[in-house]
C-alpha cells in the first residue's frame, strides 16, 4: 500500500467513528454529513482492504483489523495535529461530547461541581457519564470510549496516564437518634452494630485485596477500608458484621433511615448525604485511613488541547469539593 493513497481527511473519519460508534454523531463532530462520513469509510475500506466497521443495532462496531491499527493511528494523528497547531480548541464554542467513566460517588460530588463548571466555560459541550463499576474499563479507555476515568486505582499501565485529584479520609454515617450517637463512638461499636458497606465486586469477579485488576489497570471494588477496619477490631478480639452489602452508594440512607446500622464511606460521600440533616457522621475510632482519587486516561491523548482543557476542569472541581 503506498503512503501516497492515504488522505488524511480519512484518518480523522476513522477517528471519529472509531470513538463515537456513530455515522451521525462522527459527522457533526466533523461538519460531514452521514453519507459523506460513509463515502470516506467506504474509500478508506478500499485502501486497508479491510471492513474496519460493522453496522449493528448498537452502532458501528471496529473489526479486529481496526482495533489493532487504532490505537498507533489515532496517536499519530493527536501528534501530526499538535505538531501542525491546527484544530484549535474553543470550550465557548465547541460542540464535542465527553465520556468519563465515575461511580456514583464521584457523580455526586465531583460530576456535579464539573457540570457547574462547564455550563459557564463550554455551554455547548455535552458530558455522558458511564458507569466505572459495570465495565471493563481499561479497555473502555484503549479503544477510546473513555475519555478519563475517574476513581481509585492502584496500579496504572503505563500506556495510561493519571493525575492526582484529591485525597481524603473515611467518616462512619449512621441515622438521626442512633444510640451511638450519645457517646463519642468506640471501637465496640463498630462490632455491635452491624454495616451497611459498597462493593462493585468480591473475589468471585476477581478481586484482591479491595481492587479489581483488568488488563493492567487495578481499580477499587470496596468503597471503605476493610483492612484497617478488621484489624482495629481484632485488636479487642472482635470482627465486624457486614450485614447489607450494595452496589450503589446511594442506596446507603434508605437503609440507615431504618435501622441501627452504620456506614464507612469517603468523606466526601458522608458530608453530600448528611445534607438532610437526618443522617450524622462521626470519626473513624481508629486510624483513619486516606484515599488518593485519581483521573486516568489514555496517553495518547496527553497533549490533546480538548482533553487537556477537560483534564483541568476536573481538577478545578476537585479543588473545590475537597
């Protein structure tokens, strides 16, 4: 295949449709009109003599011819326009659409700083919010579906990057008029009373030690310390009773409302739901313990102008939730 076939224009097609899985979607990021997005996949196709992208009822799905020339592709082209100065970025008058991966947690409290953020300084940008629990989300971030994950990790490949956002320690939640309350709180208490915890995956999907490991990229499956939590008790010949166990952060109130039942959770969580005022929150009676919440994304996108922009946006709402 020569080099002198490859129209650039066709990269930046591949590009598009590659990320948004959308004739549609591509093309207004790119000012085509959906045949004209069709006309270069069907030019491109020609040149790699390759499908390179199936029409199915969830969208455009990459063959596997795609997904292996992508990520080298996709790269090069961040570089060939960094190098060159051109696509310019505007957040006041840009149109693009952002995927960040964050449990409900941070949806609560950083997301929603974000989007305050973002109505004032990119009023025509759009946010979609997946799931970081339900997905394999290192892949999510290889085959750019994920622009910036958003949560604890404790090991990063190293074709990814990550930035520190902010770090915080553990409050214990429990319901208006808990007996506990009375008193300041004891490590008794935590054997007494049973929990009410958040856990996105145990050892049957794989996790170790608290985190879920995934093609190099460990994310955190428990939303409380278990380890610290045990070993304070052992150290009064006692265990903890994790009574209920959810999925979501947000089922958490429900649950205190009703019952003598206490929650470990991450600061920030405790201060969003004891808003109310019907929900009290109380130091940890052991060493509490701190948690660093990073941004990771793709390295391929480290000197992109959008992502970059979007990178600091996050970091700013950060700022300002801790």
């Amino acid at each position: 295949m020569s080099i002198g076939r490859i129209d650039l224009n066709l990269i930046k097609v591949f590009d598009a449709v590659f990320e948004d899985r959308n004739l549609l979607r591509a093309g207004k990021r790119l000012n085509l009109s959906q045949s004209a997005v069709s006309h270069a996949l069907t030019r491109l196709r020609e040149v790699v003599g390759d499908e390179l992208f199936v029409r199915t009822a969830k969208g455009m799905v990459p063959t596997a011819r795609a997904i292996a020339m992508a990520d080298d592709l996709r790269s090069s082209l961040r570089r060939i326009e960094a190098t060159l100065g051109v696509e310019p970025f505007d957040p006041r008058q840009s149109t693009r659409r952002f995927a960040i991966a964050a449990n409900d947690h941070l949806t609560v409290v950083l997301v929603a700083e974000l989007s305050r953020l973002m109505a004032v300084e990119a009023p025509h940008i759009d946010l979609v919010i997946r799931p970081s629990t339900r997905i394999d989300l290192a892949e999510q971030i290889d085959v750019g579906r994920i622009d910036l994950a958003l949560g604890i990790f404790a090991q990063v490949p190293s074709r990814l990057s990550a930035r520190t956002l902010m770090t915080q320690g553990e409050l214990i939640v429990m319901r208006k008029g808990h007996p506990a309350t009375r008193r300041k709180l004891a490590l008794h208490d935590l054997a007494r009373y049973p929990l009410v915890t958040v856990s996105v995956g145990g050892q049957e999907e794989g996790a170790v030690g608290g985190f879920i490991l995934e093609r190099g990229l460990a994310r955190q499956a428990e939303m409380f310390d278990r380890h610290a939590l045990e070993e304070a008790l052992a150290g009064i010949g006692a265990t903890p009773r994790y009574r209920t166990t959810v999925p979501h952060s947000l089922a958490i109130p429900a649950l205190l409302r009703g019952s003598d039942m206490l929650s470990i959770m991450p600061s920030s969580l405790a201060r969003s739901l004891a808003v109310g005022g019907d929900l009290l929150m109380r130091e940890p009676p052991y060493p509490s313990v701190l948690s660093t919440f990073r941004g990771v994304w793709h390295s391929r996108n480290d000197h992109d102008p959008a992502h970059v922009w979007l990178r600091e946006c996050v970091a700013s709402a950060a700022q300002q939730v801790a």
